[in-house]
C-alpha cells in the first residue's frame, strides 16, 4: 500500500477513474492506495463536490490554486478556474 507523495499523475488518475463511474474501492485498487486515503484526498480535492456536468468538461483536470497563503492541488473545471470553491469562499482569500 502506497502512503508516498501524491504525483499530478495519480490525481489525473483519480479523476479519470472517477469519471468513469469507478467506486473509490476500485480507484484505490488501481492507485495501490487504501480506500481511505482515496477517500480524503479526492475530498480534499474538491473531487467529490463537482456536479457530473462540471466533471464530463474536457478541461477538467487538477490545477494549483492560486491561495496566496498555501497553493494546492485542486480539481479544476477550466483552466480559467483556478482558485477552488473553499479558498474562494474563505475570508483569508477575499483579503487578499
Ligand atoms: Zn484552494
């Protein structure tokens, strides 16, 4: 079970399976991770929040969030998103 470093690679991973209808069970056998930890890290992500029209866009794909305090991956619909729905309704980022 793998418990290393997410690459953008096994995010794009994540997402294409998840696209596809796969249960995080078989997503987790796929990325040789537990079902928990595919779990919080699509959760982290945003991944499960986006509606199945968002998630069927051809741009979809994780980007960086431009948090000015700590960028992270996001999943983001479009290139022109690039700040995630919970930075955009944090205090921290309309400060900014
Ligand atoms: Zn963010």
């Amino acid at each position: 079970m793998r418990e290393d470093f997410w690459s953008k690679a096994d995010y794009d991973l994540l997402i294409r399976l998840y696209r596809e209808g796969m249960t995080t069970a078989d997503i987790a056998r796929e990325l040789g991770r537990s079902p928990a930890a595919v779990a919080t890290k699509g959760s982290r992500i945003g991944l499960y929040a986006l509606t199945r029209e968002e998630l069927s866009g051809p741009r979809v794909s994780v980007r960086d969030c431009i948090n000015p305090v700590g960028p992270h991956p996001f999943v983001s619909p479009g290139i022109h998103n690039r700040t995630c729905t919970e930075c955009k309704r944090s205090a921290i980022f309309q400060a900014a």
